[in-house]
C-alpha cells in the first residue's frame, strides 16, 4: 500500500490556470456537458475560489450565501453572476460546507 498523497492540486491548477496548492482544500467536478468545475478554499480567506470550464476558466469567488436562486432570471441558480445548473449547485453546496472550518469565524 501506497502511504504518499496523490498530488492533484498541481494537476487542477495547470487545468484552470489558477493558484492552487496543497495547503487548498480542493474539488473537482465533470458536468453532464462535460464541462469541469474546480473548487479551491485556502484557510484563513474568507472566500473560495470557483473556475468553470465553460465561463473560459474565469475565477469566481464564492462563500457561504453566494449560491442564489431567481437572482439572475426567475428559476435560474446563480453563483457571482455565474449560471449553474441544479447539479453543479449541489456540488457547490457541498465543497463550501466541507470547507467551512477553514473560513475564519468558522468552526
């Protein structure tokens, strides 16, 4: 058995050009489109970091309450003005509750 922790954080930064180390807590995700999302929460920021394939890998910035429904159009899920489908929403939801303890205030 292999004891060494795979090193994905290079491997995500390289695919959405942004600054990811292995001091982030990270996520990734393929969309039914197969359109890929990273996630990056670095302790002691107040907000993670959001890249979506299909928004050309712009970085958003995203925290507790960012998630909105009707924000944009009525029905559509919204994260900083970015629209994301129902899935990618959950997905979301779940990154930031994992990563809440690394948020300052946060227990």
């Amino acid at each position: 058995m292999n004891d060494t922790r795979p090193e994905i954080e290079p491997l995500l930064a390289r695919l959405c050009g942004g600054a990811i180390t292995g001091k982030d807590y990270v996520g990734y995700f393929l969309n039914e489109h197969g359109e890929e999302l990273v996630f990056a929460q670095r302790r002691g920021e107040k907000t993670a970091r959001l890249w979506h394939s299909d928004a050309e890998w712009q970085m958003y910035r995203v925290g507790d309450h960012s998630i909105r429904v009707g924000a944009v159009m009525d029905g559509m899920i919204t994260v900083d003005g970015l629209i994301i489908n129902r899935a990618e929403a959950t997905w979301l939801s779940s990154c930031l509750a994992a990563s809440r303890h690394l948020r300052p205030g946060r227990i």
